[in-house]
C-alpha cells in the first residue's frame, strides 16, 4: 500500500472523530468518557486498516 492511500485512510477516519465526536458529547449530556471510548474504537479501526 502507498503512502498517498495510507494518507487517505487517515483522513477518512480523522473526520468521523471530529464530528462524531461532537456528537457524542452533545448526545451524552456532556461526559468525556462515552467521546474517548468513541475515540479509541476509531483509532483501533484506522490502525487495523492502516497496518495493512
């Protein structure tokens, strides 16, 4: 896999973690722990994708 498509893969995953993000912490009635358990499933996805 080239550098450009890893790239790519990261980008894909960085938007859904901004704005789900949010999301998350607005719906939870503002608790950060539901956003970092969001957070690091994303980060486990993008690393599985990544690693490739």
């Amino acid at each position: 896999m080239d550098i450009s498509r890893k790239l790519g893969i990261l980008v894909f995953f960085a938007v859904p973690a901004i704005i789900g993000g949010g999301i998350i912490y607005a719906g939870f009635g503002e608790s950060l722990t539901p956003v970092f358990i969001f957070e690091a499933l994303l980060l486990l996805v993008a690393g599985a994708f990544f690693s490739r």
